[in-house]
C-alpha cells in the first residue's frame, strides 16, 4: 500500500499536468468552428479528469487518522539506531518491482501526451478514421450549427385541440418567440392541459439539453437548469398559477333520494331511476348481497353522495391541491425549455437562415452541397501573423443586413437574385391548411405535391390541370360545379375516362369491362 502522502504529492502533480495541458488546449487557434468544437471537447474531458482528481484530495485531507498515523510511522524513533521501518519500506519497494520489472515511470505523462499529440497523429496516417465529435450529431444538425426539430414539429402539428398546425419554419419562428415570454403561450388552455403536451414538452426539452451539451461542452447545462427550477418553485409557490389549473371542476352527485339517484347500501350501486331500483329488488345478485349485509358489517357510506360538513372544506382544498399539482410537471418543463431556448437564440436564427437558404437550391446544388460536406476538411495552415490574422477574421465575417438566404458557398445570395425569385412575397394556399409558400417558384411546384393533392381529396375533387393556380376552397368548389354544369364530366367520372382491352382487342371502359367480366362474357 503506498504512502497517502505520496498519494497526495501524486495527485498534486496530476492535477498541475491537467491544468497545463488545459492551457495547451484553449491556447490553439480555432480557425474553424469544427476546430473549435474538437477542442471544447477535449477541454471538457480534462476538467472532468481535474474534478475526479481534486474530489479524491479533498477525501485523502479529510482523513485525518490515517494521516496521522502516516506521520508518526515516518517520524523519528525512539531509538536513534532501530531502522527496522526504513528497511521493511525498502523490501517492498524491491518487492513491488521485481515482480513488475517492465512497469513504465511517469505513465501518465506519456497518456497526456498522446492526448494532446492525437490530431497530429491523425493527419500523419494515410487511412481516414470518422471523428469522434462528428458522429455525435445528425446531419441535419450540421456539426452542432444548427438544431434537428423535425421530429418535435411533426410532435408538435400532432397535438390534440391545437388550433391551426405551423410549417417548420413557422414553428421555428414559435421557438424564437421564447425570448419575450413562456413557450408556447399561443397554443389554447386545454391544449396545453392535455397529457399530448407533456410528453410533447418533455421530449423537446431532453432534445434541447442533448444539444446544449454536445454543441456547448464547456457550459454547465445542469447548474442553470437548477437555477432555473428553483425560479420556477418560487413562481409555483407563490399561487400564481391560473393558466395552468382545469378549466372546470369535477361536478360531484347527490344520494338517497335527490336527482342524483337512489343508493343500494347492499350492492353499493347507485341507480338513477326508481322502476329501475325496485326491479333489482328481487335480483339474486341484490337478495345474496343483503344476506351478507346483515351477517357482516356496516357497509360503507355513498362515496359518491355529500359529504359530512365538517370534511367538505377539506376535500374542497385537496381536490384544488391535486388538480393544481397535476399539471405541475408539463408548467415545469415549459419554464425549463424557456430558459433553454433564449440560450440557444442564436442557433435558432442560423437554423432558420439554413432552412431558408435550402428551399432557394435547386436538386443539383443540394448533392453539390452534400457530396462537399463528406470531404475532409484541409489541415489548418500555419498561424499568420497578428496583422493577417485580424484581416482573415474581417473577411469570415458575413454582413447580412436585409436577412438574405444564404447560398451554396454559405454567403448571402444577391439581392437581385433575391427579387428575381420573389422569395420575398408570401403565397398561402387555403386549400393546404393556409400553408405560406415564399417566392413564385415554390407556389407552382407545391400544386404536384402530396400536401395540396391530399386537401384536393379531403375536397373530393381531383387534383388536374382544370384546378392549378386555385388556393381558396371556394373558387375550387365554384369551379367544379361550372366544369360539372359545361358537360365536362369527365373529370368525376373517372371509371369512364380509363379504356381497358379484352384478349380479343375490344376496347371497353372499366365499368363496361369490370360489368362483362362479373357476367362472365370476357
């Protein structure tokens, strides 16, 4: 067993390494935000290795006995000449490394730097290993830029009583809503007091400290989120908590003789009508449970009927208390994702920039895109000089004014280009949902798209040529009756419109063939 001195002075020197070797990290230029994201990380891994380090101190000072113990063994003696103790140290040491004779000095060292040196080692060796970093997000999360909500939309469209369901970049601009208030204040009371809306809540809000953590390793996550439910206990205790309590409360029903019914204290049934009452009367079931009444005991009292005066004050309350306390969990989540949503504001803005600059690209310029994502990243240059180096940061800086898309070289698209596609005028479309199409080009194309053909149908109509550019539901139904009233029928008779062949080479309608082939004449 080694000496919990040298244990201490041992930890002491980890803990100095870790320090420096943390300075070492954060002192790298971070030319690129994979760069900086690969050494957050590192950074994070070297606290937690300088925290378990430091817990482990803290517990060897703690232990005064043993090290005073260890103290009074490596004191002086009592007599000048007994080196008994020195000379049982010394044979374990022997001990300890002729059975280990291979056993490396300074381990450690060499294990920090290899940690430190793996980049380089990396960029040394001709085969391609995948980042560690890298398989943490999705691609649509594109390195940690930007956030995967597609899943949390489709949640959130799928709610019960929700009041008009938002296309994703709508439900994006609901998210950014988060910095002047509650999330989700625009949805109704019973919406957000159903139990769709706490899972719903509870799913987004593990997603959002998922991402926190991954995107931002060096922030504690776990601290403001504590802070942030101490706020909200305070919030909850203070009773101002009407928007998330029921709408109505539970109606309770009479006994004995009342409207509410008539009570069997014998089958503890209540009946709402007195033929129905006397008719059970003569029932076995009714006869075998007064037998049973009259050997045993009192029956219990109608649950359902009034209460006692003294406990109706009490069951008032508690009945308050729990309709209160029981959509406490979905009120704690939605202050918990608040918080977190106006930390992540500015990945929600690039998030929504990206959304946008993808539905200005053509198919083509999106496998462009792609196929230069999958390639490694070049090896960062040398450090330029302080002067160099401040006109690099000038240049990667994107002035962006009017909010432009961004195009396929991550820069804002010109504005020209912006007018020529009208991607600034809105086209809604009545017969998707009031769906909002932004430019020319997306409104044409959104008539061939599932979207409109699955409203056309829910019209009853058919999504042809007859029917493009309509959007209002009105002028759709306006002009089938007048395609109906020109004789063109045609476009509701569809079994008349499709021509089948027999074996023969007659040419038939699918009535007229599906009529003759029942008869079983073809």
């Amino acid at each position: 067993m080694d000496s919990i001195i040298e244990v201490q002075r041992q930890t002491h020197e980890e803990v100095e390494h870790l320090e420096r070797a943390l300075y070492t990290i954060l002192a790298k230029p971070q030319s690129t935000h994979q760069t900086r994201l690969q050494n957050e990380h590192k950074a994070s891994q070297l606290l937690d290795r300088i925290h378990s380090r430091v817990v482990t101190l803290n517990n060897l000072y703690e232990d005064q006995d043993t090290r005073k113990a260890e103290i009074d063994a490596i004191s002086a003696p009592a007599q000048q000449n007994d080196l008994s103790a020195f000379y049982e140290r010394l044979g374990k040491i022997t001990e300890h490394h002729i059975k280990y004779p291979d056993s490396t000095v300074g381990g450690f060292e060499l294990e920090l730097a290899a940690f430190l040196d793996e980049d380089q080692e990396l960029e040394d060796e001709e085969f391609e290993q995948d980042d560690p970093v890298a398989l943490m997000f999705s691609g649509e999360e594109g390195y940690g830029r930007y956030l995967d909500l597609y899943a949390n939309h489709t949640t959130y469209n799928n709610l019960k009583h929700i009041s008009k369901r938002l296309a994703y970049l709508q439900y994006l601009d609901v998210l950014l809503a988060a910095q002047s208030g509650p999330v989700h204040n625009e949805l109704p009371k019973e919406c957000r007091l159903h139990r769709d809306y706490e899972l719903y809540i509870r799913a987004l809000h593990a997603y959002l400290v998922s991402f926190m953590k991954r995107s931002q390793p060096l922030v504690d996550v776990e601290g403001q989120q504590h802070e942030a439910e101490v706020q909200f206990n305070k919030y909850w205790e203070s009773g101002e908590t009407e928007e998330w309590e029921e709408l109505h409360q539970p109606k309770t029903q009479e006994n004995g003789n009342g409207e509410g019914g008539i009570w069997c204290a014998a089958c503890q049934k209540m009946y709402s009508k007195q033929t129905v009452y006397d008719a059970h009367l003569g029932s076995k079931k009714h006869i075998k449970a007064a037998q049973k009444q009259v050997t045993a005991e009192a029956p219990p009292a109608n649950p359902n009927g009034p209460p006692a005066a003294g406990s109706s004050q009490q069951n008032g309350e508690s009945s308050h208390a729990s309709s209160k306390n029981k959509h406490r969990a979905a009120a704690l989540y939605t202050h918990l994702v608040t918080q977190l949503l106006r930390e992540l504001a500015p990945a929600l803005n690039d998030t929504k920039s990206n959304v946008e600059r993808r539905f200005s690209l053509t198919a083509r310029e999106r496998e462009q895109e792609l196929l230069e994502q999958s390639k490694k990243p070049p090896p960062p240059a040398k450090t330029p000089a302080n002067g160099e180096a401040e006109e690099e940061e000038e240049e990667e800086r994107i002035y962006n004014p009017l909010k432009l898309p961004l195009g396929w070289d991550g820069k804002p698209i010109p504005y020209w280009l912006y007018k020529l596609h009208g991607l600034g005028v809105e086209y809604r479309c009545e017969i998707c949902s009031d769906h909002v199409y932004m430019g020319r080009k997306n409104f044409e194309r959104h008539f061939q798209e599932s979207r409109h053909a699955f409203g056309m149908r829910a019209l009853g109509l058919p999504n042809t040529k007859h029917f493009h550019e309509i959007t209002r539901i009105e002028d759709a139904l306006a002009l089938a009756e007048k395609l109906k009233r020109e004789g063109r029928n045609e476009i509701f008779e569809q079994e008349t419109m499709e021509e089948l062949e027999d074996e023969e080479g007659n040419v038939y309608n699918r009535k007229t063939y599906e009529d003759l082939k029942k008869q079983g004449l073809i």
